[in-house]
C-alpha cells in the first residue's frame, strides 16, 4: 500500500508550472509540446543523425576559417579527411557535430578532421 505523499508538488512555483488564474494565464509564453529538431538548409537530415557524408555537405555562407595543420593524421574511414603537418585548410563546424571535429576542405576533398591537429588562424 502506497502512503499519501508522493514524490513532487502540484503547487510547484516554477515558472513551467500552470497559472492559478486566466488572467496569469493570458501572459504567460505558451511552452511547445512537440520536440523541435534544428535544421540547416544545405545539410542533409543525416549530419543531424551523425552520419557524416562529406560529399554531401556544403561550407556555411559564413564561418569558415583557414587552418595550419599542427601534426600528420591518417584518416580513419571515408568520412575523415587524412592531414600533413604544415599544410593549409579551410574548416568550419555543423550544428550538432561533435565540438572536437571539424569540417576541413583541401581543394575538391572535404571530411571530418579533429580540432587537437589544428592551429586555427583568423
């Protein structure tokens, strides 16, 4: 048998909880219900996913930035682009990539290189 507390408060006085009268109710923001998943024209719904395909991926308007690479790094699959130390790229990152990757560019190849190689320039 259960007692007669349970564990939160129906008076909670969190800005989250429902408004004690209509006139509270008429300021409040409404607060969306549905899951809203960012998305970025250009960027296909599988970088979102984390799956990367560097062929399908176009550079932002804005935001990139050329690169010295620090160190060699030999790509792990295909979606990696392989590195010489002092070479120049340009890189930029995607909404929802993982903050130690970046997108880097070298001509016609593109893929995923790890930030620790870089010293990033202006």
């Amino acid at each position: 048998r259960f007692s007669g507390t349970f564990v939160g408060n129906a008076e909670s006085t969190s800005p989250a909880a429902a408004p004690s009268t209509p006139a509270a109710a008429a300021t409040l923001p409404a607060v969306p219900t549905i899951p809203v998943v960012p998305t970025v024209v250009g960027v296909p719904n599988t970088v979102a996913e984390g799956v990367l395909n560097p062929s399908e991926v176009k550079p932002p308007a804005s935001g990139t930035r050329k690169a010295r690479v620090l160190y060699d790094y030999e790509a792990a699959d295909s979606t990696e682009l392989a590195l010489l130390a002092d070479e120049m790229i340009t890189v930029y990152s995607l909404p929802g990539m993982d903050p130690d990757w970046l997108i880097g560019e070298r001509g016609n190849q593109k893929g995923k290189v790890p930030v620790t190689y870089l010293e990033l320039l202006s």
